[in-house]
C-alpha cells in the first residue's frame, strides 16, 4: 500500500496504472478515493 500510494502521490492526470489482480485495483480504489479524489488516472489489470 505504501508503494502504490508513493506512486499516486507522484504521478499527474492521465497516468495509467497497471495493476496485477484485483486485489491491487481494490487497494488503488480506496487510495484514491481517500487521498487522490482530485486526480484522474487509467488503470488495467493485467496478470
């Protein structure tokens, strides 16, 4: 968790994420919408 919200935190509107399962997108989600609400990003899971 802390890894990823590093990179959320230094990324810009329009970075793409991708994501290795579907526990990683649910992690990302409740990042951002408790701390990135402001910021756009693309995500993919890709295994």
């Amino acid at each position: 968790m802390n890894s990823l919200q590093s990179r959320m935190s230094n990324a810009v509107d329009g970075d793409c994420f991708y994501l290795p399962t579907a526990m990683h997108l649910h992690a990302f989600m409740l990042l951002k919408e408790q701390n990135f609400a402001d910021k756009n990003f693309k995500v993919e899971v890709k295994q």
